[in-house]
C-alpha cells in the first residue's frame, strides 16, 4: 500500500469509499460514519485535516493500493494525551472500506505508520485502542507486536445503548527491539 497525506484530488475517492463504510464504520465509532457526507464536507475535511497536519495536532492519512491506486482507507496518527509531544505518546485508528477487507491492506498501512512514527517522530509510545468485539481490528495490532495492556470496562455506549469495553494496546521502541531481536 501507499500510505500518504491527504489532498483535495483525494476527495471523490474518499467520499466514496466513506458512502461504502457507513453503516459499518457506524457500528464501532457513530461520530467517524457521519463526516464527509458530500463531496463538498469531503474537501472541507480535508482542509481541516491539512490544517492539523501542519500544526503537528494530528496526521490524518488515507492508504491506497499501489497497482490500482484505488483508495482503500484512512488511518490517523493523533497525540495521546497527556504526554504528546514531550514523551513523545501518539494513538493510530484506521478504518477500510468492507471491499477491500481481509488482504493485509490495514496491518501494512499500520506497519508503516508505526515505523513513520517511531523512526521519524521518536515515539516513546504508540497505542492503538480498539472495541473488544472488532476482532479484525483488534488482531491489527498483536500482529504487529503491541502488548495488550488493558481492558477498560464500561468506557462508551453502542447506538443501541449497551455499554461497550475498550482494549488498550501499547507499543515501545523497547518492544520493537524486543521483537527483531527474537526474529533473528
């Protein structure tokens, strides 16, 4: 995959790809299903997206296929705060359009925003947080060699009402040695 920052061409795909993901993307995070409505919302948040790449607030991203260029998802490297930038501590979420599903697209965008944000921003820590029942997201990270730290109970409502626990992932530099060091 190419993994890269977004720009207003990137619009039509994006809102394309959003119209494909609603309803799923809905069911794990409803804010993220309602942005990019239109094109027009699409472009909008793209200019903020910009913006926020330009402040150092947070790197939003989109990850498309390099032999077809088809856009497939979009993945974001925030601040987790407290900490940010003095640790410096970021947080990755990702979504994939359902089309593109089950290829490996997702654990290799993630694995190069890892490796961006470690080898690039010097991240101290890096956490990817996931709900409990979004099996594929969760193996996203133990993949990629994060430890599960936790699971915290209780911590949101589905849109159904019922309270939903997160897991809690973490990786360090240590744990990224830790890792090459038992694949030599």
């Amino acid at each position: 995959v190419l993994v890269r920052s977004y720009e207003l061409a990137d619009a039509p795909q994006r809102f394309v790809a959003m119209e494909e993901s609603r309803e799923h993307i809905r069911r794990w995070d409803p804010d993220d299903a309602e942005v990019c409505r239109s094109l027009d919302d699409t472009k909008d948040w793209i200019v903020r997206k910009t913006a926020q790449w330009s402040l150092r607030q947070a790197f939003s991203m989109g990850f498309w296929s390099q032999d077809t260029n088809r856009y497939l998802g979009g993945i974001g490297l925030h601040l987790r705060q407290p900490g940010g930038w003095a640790v410096p501590a970021f947080s990755i979420g990702y979504w994939v359009r359902p089309s593109a599903q089950g290829f490996g697209y997702v654990t290799e965008a993630v694995g190069l925003v890892v490796d961006y944000a470690l080898n690039v921003l010097e991240a101290q820590r890096i956490e990817i947080v996931c709900d409990p029942e979004n099996i594929r997201s969760a193996s996203i990270p133990q993949r990629l060699g994060f430890q599960l730290e936790g699971r915290v109970r209780n911590i949101y409502r589905y849109p159904d009402g019922r309270l939903c626990d997160e897991l809690i992932f973490g990786l360090t530099p240590t744990d990224r040695r830790m890792q090459t060091a038992g694949s030599v």
